[in-house]
C-alpha cells in the first residue's frame, strides 16, 4: 500500500493529534487505483517551521492554518505556489474566517475545511485530494510516455465502440418505431444482438484497463506466493459455460500445489487469455489440453488446441496490440485484439518467454516459460 505524506501546520495541539488519530487506519480507494492510500502524518506548530520541511522534503498534501504564531498560513501558501506547485493545500479555519479561506482557495489552495470538524469531514476532504493527486500523476505518466500512445488509445476507442454503438442505437429505433411489431417475442434477435454488442464493447473496455494498468502503473509489483492451481482452475471454470456450449473438452496436465512468486492479478490474466483463446477459436468437438509443470528454474505452461490455427503472416503480428485474426471463421468471434498483446507484456515482466506453433485448420500451441526467481 502506498502511502501519502500529510503536513499538519497548526499551533493547536489537539487539531493535530486528531488528525493523526483519524488517518492512522485511514485508507483511500477507488476502483481505478491501482492500490489503496494510506497517510503518514507529520506535524508543525509554525509556518516557519512548517516551510523549512517542505524545503527538505515536500509533502503530498499540507493541511494548513490560517492563524499561526509568526509568519500567516497565506504566507506559507504563497511560498508553496511559487516553489513547490505539486503541493496540495486543504486550509484549516474556523467558521468565523470563512471569508479568508475562501479567498485562499482563489489564491491557489485546493480545498478547506472549517473547524471544528468531523472525523467523516477530515476523511471526506482527504479522498476528494487523494483522487485528484492520483489522477495528476497518471496524466503525468502518460505525458512522459508521449502523445503516440494516447492517439493510438483514443483512435482504437473511436473505432471499436463506434460501430456498435451505431448498431445498438439502430436496433433500440427499431424497437422504438414498432417496426416488428407490437409483441415482444418479434424481437428476440434483436435484443440478443444488443447483448452480444455490449459484451463486446465491456471486454474492450476491460482489455484497455489492463492495458493501462500494466504499461502505466507496474513500476512496483505486489508480489506473493501464488497458487497456480487454483489459479487455473478459475480460469477453466470461466470458460467452461462456452466450451460445454461449443462441445470443447478442456483437460489439465498439472503437477500437485505448484506456486510461484507473482501478482495473481498477473497470473489470472494470462491464463484466462490463453485459456478462452483455446477454446473460442476452437473447432466445435474440439479437446484443449493444458500442461502446468515446476521445472528446476523455471514455471512451464503449454496451452494446446484443435483448432482453426494460423498462417506464418497471422502469427508474426499475434502479439500486435490491436491484431485480430480475420477470417470466414473467425468473424462471428468478438474479441479487442488486446489479450495476447497483454499476455506478452506481463510475461516480459517476469523475465519469461511466451512462444507459438501453429498450423492452419491443425490448431495452436502456446509455450510459456517463467523464471522461478
């Protein structure tokens, strides 16, 4: 977990015992965060103090007092705007100066909060900033990465959910205008083409959060002891409703209780690729043989099926982000073009490898090999 520095400048040492209090089990979360905030308090009873620590190391955030003996907390706040701009600033006033904190807030400081006040105040302050301070520094990661990558992300969104976007729009008319009918069973394929449209449109959208996640925010992995197993067992029960759809046996070639250590987030998202790959481009009555094996040095998985396979020009880009195999028999298969481009990715990570062998109508093998260590 991540923690963020918070500076308490206030001569009033309740106020800053409080608030140590409040955040020592405080933590921030939302959905898109790629791990939850915690806070580490340090304190200050005068601005001029509280100046020379920021000088030596600038907090995240600075919950600043107004009245303070010596220099003002507005004389601190200027100091912050002109040298340290990535500060943020919650100033802390009683009601009674209302008028100040507001015109502080014109001046540069991002929020405030009158005293006294509420532990679900402090807290509620504390997540409006935490949010904001992690949006900033993913913008500032894809800035630093380049506008190549974030042209290449909006042209893809642009692309794929316009289409069904439009289709959906065109079948919600229909039904709208009556044009089948007045009895709902007349449109029965048309709501089940919806469906399958906006199962399309969620897996791109999950495909491109992974995506982001990895190339944005795996500086720092959460490694642990990860049951491989397991992990392959929830794989193959995700795929299992599709595969007994389509008659596609799955059978798994595994030692006992093999672990390694990984992010399981990882780990689940390379198996359910390579897994659900196996079995939608598949031939129907088709087997999907799986093999997990602890080598010396090294996880080995083989991922192995009968179906459509490919051509040696399909198999140069298959790790292309964006890529799809386009043919008569895969156009009725939804699918982002992302998977396996993210597979390649989080096996680089680990140092591992992931290689293919592949015939047309024969089917596709996948090799991937991890280094333990």
């Amino acid at each position: 977990m991540k923690n963020i520095r918070v500076l308490v400048v206030d001569d009033e040492p309740g106020i800053c015992s409080g608030v140590k209090r409040i955040l020592s089990r405080f933590t921030v979360s939302y959905p898109f965060m790629d791990e939850d905030r915690g806070f580490d308090v340090i304190e200050s009873s005068t601005g001029e103090d509280a100046i020379e620590i920021i000088k030596e190391n600038p907090p995240d955030i600075v919950l600043l007092d107004n009245k303070l003996p010596g220099i003002q907390g507005t004389e601190v706040l200027d100091f912050i705007n002109q040298n340290h701009r990535n500060v943020m600033v919650l100033m802390i006033t009683s009601y009674a100066s209302l008028e100040l904190a507001v015109e502080a807030t014109n001046q540069g400081a991002y929020d405030f909060i009158p005293k006294p006040f509420t532990p679900q105040e402090l807290k509620a302050a504390l997540e409006n900033v935490t949010k904001h301070i992690f949006l900033r520094s993913m913008t500032q990661k894809m800035n630093k990465e380049g506008k190549e990558v974030r042209f290449q992300f909006l042209s893809v969104l642009s692309h794929e959910l316009k289409s069904p976007l439009n289709a959906i729009e065109g079948y919600m008319n229909m039904m709208k205008e009556r044009q089948a009918g007045e009895e709902i069973e007349n449109y029965e394929k048309v709501i089940d083409r919806s469906l399958e449209r906006i199962k399309g449109m969620r897996a791109l959208i999950m495909d491109l959060l992974d995506l982001t996640k990895i190339q944005f925010e795996k500086q720092e992995q959460r490694l642990e002891q990860v049951h491989l197993n397991r992990l392959l067992n929830n794989a193959i029960e995700a795929v299992n409703p599709y595969a007994i759809q389509k008659d596609v046996n799955i059978n798994v070639h595994a030692d006992q209780d093999i672990y390694m250590n990984a992010d399981p987030n990882d780990i689940e998202i390379v198996m359910n690729n390579l897994i659900s790959n196996a079995v939608k481009y598949n031939r129907d009555k088709g087997t999907v043989d799986v093999y997990l094996e602890k080598k010396k040095d090294e996880i080995e998985m083989i991922f192995q099926d009968t179906g459509i396979g490919m051509n040696e020009d399909e198999k140069s880009k298959l790790f292309t982000e964006f890529f799809r195999v386009k043919s008569e028999k895969t156009k009725k298969i939804s699918g982002s073009g992302l998977g396996l481009s993210i597979v390649k990715r989080i096996i680089d990570l680990y140092n591992g490898q992931i290689k293919v062998d592949t015939k047309p109508d024969k089917g596709s093998t996948f090799f991937v090999k991890i280094p333990v260590k």
